[in-house]
C-alpha cells in the first residue's frame, strides 16, 4: 500500500483513478490544480505523486520541476498525448514514469508498484558498510547504505537515478543496451521507450558527473546504450 498524491484536474478522470487505486489499497489524496498539489505535497508528504501534465495556472512540467525541487518524491506523470515533445519534457523536468490517456487502472497501479519498488533496500545480510563503499575518483557508492556521494558531499537521488546508478555500476565496463536497463531498473515488461532511460542518464549526469556534457562515468556507447566507466 502507498500514499498517493493525484493531480488531475478533470473530475471524471480524477475520480475514476481514485476509486480504482484505493480499490488497490492505496491512499490516495487528490487535487485537481499544480498550485494545490504542491500545498498538499507539504501537509501530506505522499510516497509518489500522480501528475496530469495538462493544468490549469501552473501547468504539470512547471509542477513536477517544482516538487522535484523539493525533494526526490517519485513522480508518474499523465499525459493525455503520445507527442515526443511532451513526454521528453517531462521526463526531463523530474518525472520517473509516465502512462498515456486513456488510462489503464491496472497498468497506472503497475508502474506505482514499480516505481517504489525501486526505493526498496538491497541491503545484504551482514554487511559491512565500509567494504560496500565504492569509489570512482571522487564519486562513492556505498551500496549497503545506500548513499552517494561526490568529493565528500552527498548527492541526492531519486529512487529511479539511485537504481539506475546502483545497476550501471555494479559491473564497470560492461555496456548495458536501453532494454536491458529498461527491464533492470523499470520493470516494463514491454518493448520498452528509450526515452526513460536517456531523460534518467541525463538527470543522473547533471548529479554526479564533474562536466556532465563529458561524462567520465555514464558514458554512452553510440548505437547500443551505456555503460559506467571505470575509476
């Protein structure tokens, strides 16, 4: 079960995937404006947000850059269309996930479960925290504690870009395609977009890499995917 907070600001769709997420055993919270979603992210504090990116006033891109701003929150967006521009913006703008109108209550409550799925511990039994540290130049993975950090400060991560770094560096070097980490760090069980995976590389770069445009650690591999290079 999740706390989710809803953002859609028509009534019929609103409460459509109300019923059906707390039929699911979520709570769920609803607002149908960006300005009232963000007045209930602060009281609420939900596990994961549910966000309609067209809004009225504060339309759904400025919303999500504003509650990512605020903190690492899972975000789905909503998306009444399947246009490019769009959905990449709105992957760049902070969300984890999207599902295109109509929508599929079943497969909208999927990516939920996926989504904090991926802010569940890979703690292993007896771990020693400080043998788990990774170190990349500057860049340390601790995988037991789950913490990055960059030249000694820590580096917030959304649970979606620590899964994406946890995975990419685990075996430094190898070259992952987009449907392999699609299917790693996702869940989608489909022929997967791509541009999840590279709205997500981008975000992680701008976090962890010293020049994010020459990235000495999510390098791209031209025609295939990406790989995490080594220290």
């Amino acid at each position: 079960m999740a706390s989710v907070l809803l953002i859609e600001d028509d009534a019929s769709v609103r409460e459509g995937l109300e019923l059906a997420l707390r039929r699911q055993a979520h709570t769920v919270h609803t607002a149908e404006s960006g300005e009232l979603g963000l007045e209930k992210l602060r009281v609420y504090q939900p596990d994961i947000v549910v966000l309609d990116l067209m809004l009225p006033g504060i339309d759904g891109f400025e919303t999500c850059r504003r509650i990512r701003a605020a903190g690492e929150v899972p975000i789905i967006m909503l998306t009444a269309r399947s246009d490019d521009f769009d959905i990449v913006a709105g992957l760049e703008a902070g969300a984890d996930d999207y599902v295109t109108k109509p929508i599929e209550p079943r497969v909208l409550d999927a990516r939920i479960r996926a989504v904090l799925r991926r802010a569940v511990s890979e703690k292993p039994a007896n771990a020693d925290d400080d043998a788990a540290a990774e170190r990349h130049g500057g860049l340390v993975i601790d995988r037991a504690g789950l913490v990055v950090t960059k030249n000694g400060e820590p580096v917030s991560l959304t649970p979606t870009e620590l899964k994406l770094l946890l995975e990419l560096s685990r075996t430094p070097g190898q070259v992952y395609s987009r449907q392999q980490i699609l299917s790693a760090v996702w869940d989608h069980d489909y022929l997967g977009d791509s541009r999840l995976v590279d709205a997500c590389v981008q975000r992680l770069r701008a976090k962890i890499e010293d020049v994010p445009a020459k990235p000495d650690h999510v390098q791209t591999v031209r025609g295939f995917g990406y790989r995490f290079g080594r220290s």
